[in-house]
C-alpha cells in the first residue's frame, strides 16, 4: 500500500511542478486587475498596465481551470509502465469523455443552474483507471479484422469506454456530497467565533477534493454571510459588503463582521505555509536539498505573496492525508483567531501579501487591525515550521526529496565520466538480468529504482563497476545510487526499453 501511495505522490511530481509560476502569474495578474482594487487606486487603470496583468491573470487562470485535467494526465503517465505518451493521451480523452458524459447528465436530468466538479478526486480515478488499463491491456491482440485498433490503439478506446461509466457513478454519487455542505454551511453561519473556526477547518479540507466551491460562494455573496446597509443600500454576502464599504467615503469604522470569512486566510497563507515549506526543506536529506529546494522556495513565495496554496499542500497532500487534516485544523483555527482579535481585512480571493497591502494595510489600521497580523503570523509560523518538522521526520513523510538517505554523495568525476551513456546503459540492462527480468525503471535524485521479476540473477559487481556507489535490494527489486546520472540512466534505459517492445 506505500508503495502504490509512493508511486501515487511521485506521479503528481510533473503537474506540481507548474503551479508555483502559474500561482503568481494569476495572483499578480487577479489581484491588481479586480475593478474594486482599479476603483480604490486609480494610478492602476491604464491600459498598457491592465492589458499586462490581464494576460497574467488568464495566463494563470488557463493552469488552474484546467487542473483536473493536467493531473488526470499527470497521475496515468506517473503509473504507467511504458508507452507513456499513449497513456498521456489517453487520459486526456477519458477527462474529456468523463466530464461531458457529467454534463450530459445534468444537461438531461438536472436544474438548469446545476453543475458537479468533481476535481482532483476525478483526475486521480480517471487517471489510475486508465493506468491500469494501460498497464494491462497496452500489448493486446485483437482478431485479424479489428488488428488496427490493437496494442496502445486500443487503450484510449477502452479508457474511454470506461470514463462514460465513471461519469455516470460521479453523476449520482457527487451531489448529495455537495448538498451536505450545502446544508453546513447554514449551520456554520449561526455559530458565531465558533462557526468561523469550523469554515475555515471546512473550507481546507475540502479543497483537498474540489469541493471548496461549493462553501464559500454561500458566505461571500449571500445572506449566510450577512445583511448590512451601506450607502443607503441594504447589501447581502460578505464580500458585497466590504467592497461596497470599501467603495464608501463615508464609511468609518472597521469593516464589516463578515470578513471572519477571509481574515484568518492571511496568517496561514503569508505565514503559515511558507513555514512549512521551510520546514519540508530542513527536514529532507542535505544531499537533495540544493535539487528540491527551488521547489520549496517558489512554493513558499507563491502562497507568501499571491495566496495561492496548490503547490505546497499538493507536495504532502497524497503521501500524508492525515498531514493534511492537521494543516486544515490550524487554518481553522487561524480563522478563528482572526475573528476574535476583530482583524478586519478583506480579499479579492485569496490571502496573500498582494491582498493584505491592498485591502488591509493601505485602508489603514482604524478599519482593519492589519497591523495584529504581523505578531500573530509570526507565532503562527512557529506552529507551522514546529508541527511540520517534527510529522515529517517522525513518520518518515515521502515529500520531494526525502527518499535518498543522508549519506548519500553525488557520483565524482572519474573512469565513467568518458563513457558513453548509451553503452553504460545496455551494459546495466545486462546486469539487470537482460530486458525481459526489468519491470520498471524510474529514478529520485540519486538513485536508479529498478522493479524486477527474479532480483537473484541481478550482477551487482557489474552495475558497481559502471559506477554505482552503492546496490541493495528493495521489495520486488534494485536500487543504485549513480548520483546526479541516476535520472540520465532511467531515460536511457527506458528509451531502450521501448525501442525494443
């Protein structure tokens, strides 16, 4: 079960990858193009400047509309087992089949206004169903009149085949899960500090599953959210509250209660998580540190200054749910806090620097308390960094970079360095038992992770003369610690491996 939770984690590695620059392009680009943050600073409304960050904005936006998609494709080609590209493809097709049969459903049977996002739950059951398929079905021989739609043809059509069913599960399973929230979110807005706690533990967690939407829309445009007359205007939601004080003169006075719903985002998000970036990058070996920690860092940044959190909590998210749970209770109850010391700010839909200039410290302290956040952020950093350290290196969290061992070293310069990589590598196919005892090949930041059927007629001495510094025995296999040419040698020999399927 690790293994398949390891193998799920490092799948989602390539999507990951693109979230921190599309994080900031959208939260830059969405932020300073908001016609509320035009109206309140004017030296913002010129073309040229608007015309940039509205490019930024859907440039970004382009990334995260279309998620469940890149993980869908990230997920199949992560756990598959070669002809990556079919597998690639396939689990586009399926996404695709998979959402409009939803559609279709709706469009037939449901409210006009009805609509089910499944999100990342549907990218990792479509993505992990066409990887078995894939896996299993990839070299399939059809009868000599259907030959043409044999072997990998033959998966997007039986991927396909299979999404129109998972649609059809999603179709009935899905909205009573959003109806429950539904109905939460009605409670939540009666329980006072208490209920502000449970929206933001809420708000977290399901954002694990794309269901996040379905939450704060009741808060931040209906009546859930409050009742206030501004300007002579009776206003409803708690959003449409603050940016039509926002848009008063006349308002004096802190703003108004509703933005429980979105000052306690501010420490978590400026604070919080980019602690516990930090925190994931103390805790994995020194020797990846210098590979991973350009991940961290731009993750932590991200968060910091756009709010955009995907790329740090996807990181631990599929290889430590109940690391998860913990992060969604201390956003909870930085919510909670917020709500207690009457820290006033609000946001055009997110909780980062960008946001907390505009709509807390440039509003003044008399209407926002902005300045509280700065000690608590502080204190609530600690938390993060302490809370993280100490989970990830207690239970051995598989976060990037954590799965080479401390003593590991880069391979020196030295007899291998002339060698040719293409030699090298037909030479460790030998001593892996030839083609047909290799199951899987991948690699980390060090070492080749070799699966294998019969691990007793693996050479060890021969990969160690190619340059190994170290082989030892995994389940079900090999690892070899080549150093920085670990990932060279796991293309290669996949490329070889394909060349010869």
């Amino acid at each position: 079960m690790f293994k398949k939770f390891s193998q799920l984690g490092k799948a989602f590695m390539l999507p990951i990858a693109i979230l921190p620059v599309a994080g900031l392009l959208l939260g830059i680009g969405g932020a300073l193009s908001n016609p509320s943050a035009i109206a309140t600073y004017p030296m913002l409304n010129q073309d040229w400047l608007q015309t940039i960050f509205s490019i930024m904005s859907s440039a970004g936006g382009a990334v995260f509309s279309n998620l469940a998609l890149i993980f869908a494709i990230g997920v199949s080609v992560g756990l598959a087992k070669g002809d990556k590209g079919t597998a690639g493809l396939a689990a586009a097709v399926a996404y695709v089949v998979y959402s409009a049969t939803i559609a279709g459903l709706l469009s037939k049977f449901s409210e006009p206004d009805a609509s089910i996002d499944t999100g990342v739950i549907g990218s990792i059951v479509i993505g992990s169903t066409v990887a078995y398929l894939h896996n299993h079905y990839r070299k399939v021989e059809l009868p000599a009149s259907l030959g043409f739609f044999g072997g990998s043809r033959f998966i997007p059509i039986v991927s396909s085949i299979s999404a129109i069913f998972i649609g059809i599960l999603f179709y009935f399973i899905w909205p009573p899960m959003q109806e429950a929230l539904n109905t939460a979110g009605q409670e939540i807005a009666k329980m006072g500090s208490f209920g502000t706690f449970l929206y933001g533990f809420l708000l977290r967690l399901t954002g694990a599953v794309g269901l996040h939407h379905t939450i704060y829309p009741l808060f931040w445009y209906t009546s859930l959210g409050g009742n206030e007359q501004v300007a002579g205007q009776m206003v409803e939601g708690a959003q449409k509250i603050f940016f039509a004080q926002l848009a008063d003169p006349n308002h004096q006075g802190l703003f108004t209660y509703g933005t429980r719903f979105f000052a306690g985002r501010f420490a978590t998000m400026m604070f919080g998580l980019p602690a516990a970036c930090l925190a994931m990058y103390h805790s994995i070996p020194k020797v990846n540190r210098k590979k991973n920690g350009g991940l961290y860092f731009s993750s932590g940044l991200t968060s910091f200054l756009t709010g955009i959190t995907e790329p740090i909590e996807f990181s631990f998210l599929f290889v430590a749910p109940w690391l998860y749970i913990i992060h969604a209770f201390l956003d909870g109850l930085s919510f909670y806090f917020a709500d207690i010391m009457n820290i006033r700010i609000g946001n055009s839909f997110s909780g980062g620097l960008i946001d907390f200039l505009l709509f807390g410290v440039l509003q003044g302290n008399d209407k926002t308390n902005w300045l509280l956040v700065i000690p608590f952020g502080l204190f609530w950093a600690l938390i993060y960094y302490f809370v993280f350290r100490f989970s990830i290196t207690k239970f051995k969290v598989a976060i990037p970079g954590m799965e080479v061992n401390e003593d590991m070293t880069e391979l020196s310069a030295g007899d291998t360095e002339n060698s040719s990589l293409y030699l090298n590598s037909q030479k460790i196919i030998a001593a892996l038992g030839s083609a047909e005892n290799i199951e899987t090949v991948a690699a980390c930041a060090t070492r080749l992770r070799v699966s294998v059927k019969n691990p007793n007629i693996v050479d060890k001495e021969s990969i160690q003369s190619l340059g190994a510094t170290a082989v030892f025995d995994v389940s079900g296999g090999v690892q070899a610690v080549f150093g920085s040419k670990a990932d060279l040698y796991s293309q290669e020999i996949n490329q070889i491996l394909g060349s010869e399927e």
